[in-house]
C-alpha cells in the first residue's frame, strides 16, 4: 500500500506517524512512533493502529546523540523491518517566515530560506530542518514537503499582522506570525463535517497543551492569534511565559546581566507554569500538586485564557462558539469548567455530564455560545498536505511510478 510518513522532529524527541493510502484517495493511520531521551536515553517506541506494541527499545546514549541518527534509526527500522517505502515525507516545521504561506515541496534552496528563519524559533527550527536534511542527503528523490505552524495566519489583515515598529523591520519579517496553525487548521476544516451549525461564523480555538496559544476563526479563516513573532507570545505556557512587557528582558540584560543566550533558555525553558509554580511545567502534576504556588500558577493559566478571549472577541466583533483541543484542552474537564467560568459574561455555559465526559458539545442548550471539544490531529494535516502537493506537482502518473 502506498504510505505517506509524517515526522515531527524536535530538541530531543522524533515524533512520526505513516498513513496509509486507500483507493479512493483516503488518509488512515497506519502506526505512530517515536524516539524520544535523544541524547540522554534514546528510546523508540511504536504502535499499531489499533494501539498494539510494534516497537519498544532502549538505546545506548552514543548510538543516538542527536536528531539526525535519530531519524536515520528510525527510517531505517520503518524501512527494513515493517518495509515502509513512504511515497512522500511531510514535516512539521514551527516556522515559515515571511515567504511560506502554505505547504512547500522541499529541496536545497527552501531548505536554505528555512535556515534564515532559524533565529525566529531557535529551540525548535533547527530541531525540524534536521530530518529534513538527512532525507535529502539520503534519498534525493524522495519528495519532501514542509508544512508550517505559521503558514494558516498568514492571511491576517495588516492590523494584525504588525507590531507598532518602524516600517523596516516589519518588511524584514518581524511581523505576528501566529504558531499552532496545522492544528487551528485541521480544526477548521473538520468544523463543517462535526459541527455544521457553527463553522462559519467566529470562533475562539483555545490549544491548550504544553504551548498554548488562542485563535479567533472567521468562517474558518484564522483573523488573530495571541502569539506573534515567536512562540513566546500570549497564553502562559508549561515552560515559556506567554505576553511579557519587553521592558522585563532589557532589565534581564542590564540589571541581571544576562546574556542573550542565557535569556533565550530562560524564556522557553524556566517560564511559565514551571517558572512560576516552582513544581512542575505538567498541568496534571500541578493538579495532583498541594503546593499553593501550583495552585496559583493553574489560577494564572485560567485568568489569562479569560484576557485573551475577550481580545479575540474583540478582534470577531462578537462571539458564535468556543473550541478546546490539545492535551489540556481536550481532556482536563476541571480546567474547561473554570475556563467557563470566567467567560460567563460572554454567555458561556457548561453542561457538567457532557464536560465530565470530555463529549463533543460540552454545553446545554441554552448556553448563549456553544462550547465544544475537538481533539487535534495535526499530523493527519500534514499527511493530507503532503498528499495534495504530490498530486498537485506529479499529476500524469501515479504517485508511485513517479516516486520510483
Ligand atoms: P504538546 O503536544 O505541546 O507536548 P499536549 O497537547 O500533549 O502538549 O499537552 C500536554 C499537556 O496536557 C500537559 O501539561 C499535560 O499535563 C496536559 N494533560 C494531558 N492530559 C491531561 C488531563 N487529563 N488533565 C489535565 N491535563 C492534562
């Protein structure tokens, strides 16, 4: 059967998922995977479709140093022992600068303009280009296709789009990009098929997991995001601090004389929940923690989604539903009810059987503003990118004679 592998590569793990191919064209997932301890305690583990083991092994910390063996172990496992010859790789890469509004076919040249944008999302770009590179390296004629967690923002309307920056800097491409776009995106379109009746009007998306961000959907149109150039920006996240007045860093650098790098780790790995709990970035450790100091950090976390709901309401002109997904999103029913709470004012309310369920529409009837949980699948995005931009580039044979 023809397959389509999708890679998700960060600093210490390789996530990847291979998709089958049916006859009429359809995407099903055929197994997920991933190695994670890169450099530490490499271990890859795999399952089946229907959640049996297909792999769990250990490796020694010298067989797997970083991503690119990483990808190399795990290709070739994919290759030799389940004989996965996929007819194109699709991967998640966090950021696409100004030049990539959608899904782009890889080759020596895209994969240079990517390496431009490594600064703009230096704990994850690097991490995503590597596999890319071994790919390329490896199996030149392998279609590539690199699909972007900014490209689905990319249509913002200038107000939304700029920081109040002299001109210049806006057209060297510090702009607000919004991240989190496959998953707003893969949302989106599944709106219309599971819940007809709200997809095309305004609707706040709040992906809480270990990033958080919030979209406001416009008949299924991303029109404003909470994060901007980088994935710092908006909600308080698990390691990173979310919105922080730019006058915090300058004192990090003057008064505590830190260095630039220093004040890059700081901000995306000792911030947010982790930062100001002191117990742990997790939701669930914080939940399960009775140190008052996680109490307060989950209290911030649930103030602050309220700030931005009302922003992205203001940003709708209006309100028609309310979307959670992501690991928090998706299944802390505790998490949604208080959320809920504090966008009483907007007409929000929760049916507690159906959030104690994690049930697709989670509000009653009466609720002004239906309330919903969609979980995410941004891989299947990935994979149904990468599937349109092989048709789309190789349309008189089949995929596969043209990938042979
Ligand atoms: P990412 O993909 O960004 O690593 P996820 O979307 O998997 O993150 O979300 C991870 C977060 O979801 C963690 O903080 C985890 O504690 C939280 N989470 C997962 N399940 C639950 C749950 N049942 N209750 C509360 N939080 C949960």
């Amino acid at each position: 059967m023809d397959t389509i592998l999708v890679v998700n590569a960060g600093s210490s793990s390789i996530k990847f998922q291979v998709f089958g191919l049916n006859g009429e064209g359809r995407l099903s997932r055929h197994l997920k995977g991933q190695m994670d301890g890169i450099g530490s305690r490499p271990r890859l583990r795999a399952s089946g479709a229907n959640g049996e083991t297909l792999a769990d092994r250990a490796y020694p910390i010298e067989a797997v140093p970083d991503v690119t063996v990483a990808m190399t172990v795990a290709g070739a496992w994919l290759r030799e022992e389940l004989r996965v010859t996929p007819l194109a790789v699709g991967h998640r890469v966090v950021h696409g600068g100004p030049d990539y509004h959608g899904p782009v076919l890889v080759d020596h040249g895209v994969v240079a303009r990517l390496e431009r944008s490594e600064p703009l999302a230096p704990l994850h770009q690097p991490h995503n280009l590597a596999p890319i590179k071994t790919i390329l390296a490896n199996f030149p004629a392998l279609p590539q296709v690199a699909c972007f967690d900014t490209a689905f923002h990319r249509n913002h309307d200038d107000v939304a789009d700029y920081y109040a920056l002299p001109y210049q800097l806006h057209e060297e491409g510090i702009r607000r990009y919004g991240f989190h776009g496959l998953s707003y995106e893969y949302i989106a379109k599944a709106l219309p098929r599971i819940a007809p009746e709200i997809a095309s009007g305004r609707v706040i998306v709040a992906h809480l997991g270990s990033g958080a961000s919030m979209c406001a959907l416009h008949g299924g149109r991303s029109v404003e995001s909470t994060m901007g150039f980088t994935a710092l920006d908006g909600l308080p996240m698990g390691t990173r601090p979310g919105q922080l007045d730019p006058g915090v860093v300058l004192y990090l650098i003057s008064a505590k004389g830190m260095a630039p790098g220093e004040v890059q780790d700081f901000l995306y790995r000792q911030c947010g929940l982790k930062g100001l709990s002191g117990v742990s970035n997790d939701m669930r450790e914080l939940q399960a923690s009775t140190d008052p100091r996680a109490t307060f950090a989950i209290d911030y976390f649930v103030y602050r989604i309220g700030l931005y709901a009302g922003m992205l309401a203001a940003a709708l002109q209006g309100l028609d539903a309310f979307v959670f997904t992501a690991g928090i999103g998706e299944n802390s029913a505790s998490i949604r009810a208080r959320i809920a709470e504090k966008l009483q004012w907007l007409g929000v309310s929760l049916d507690d059987l159906e959030n104690s369920k994690n049930g697709l529409k989670i509000s009653p009837a009466e609720s002004h503003i239906p309330v919903y949980v969609v979980p995410t699948d941004e891989e299947r995005m990935i994979a149904e990118h990468t599937l349109a931009l092989l048709w789309k580039t190789r349309p008189f044979h089949s995929t596969r004679e043209r990938a042979s």
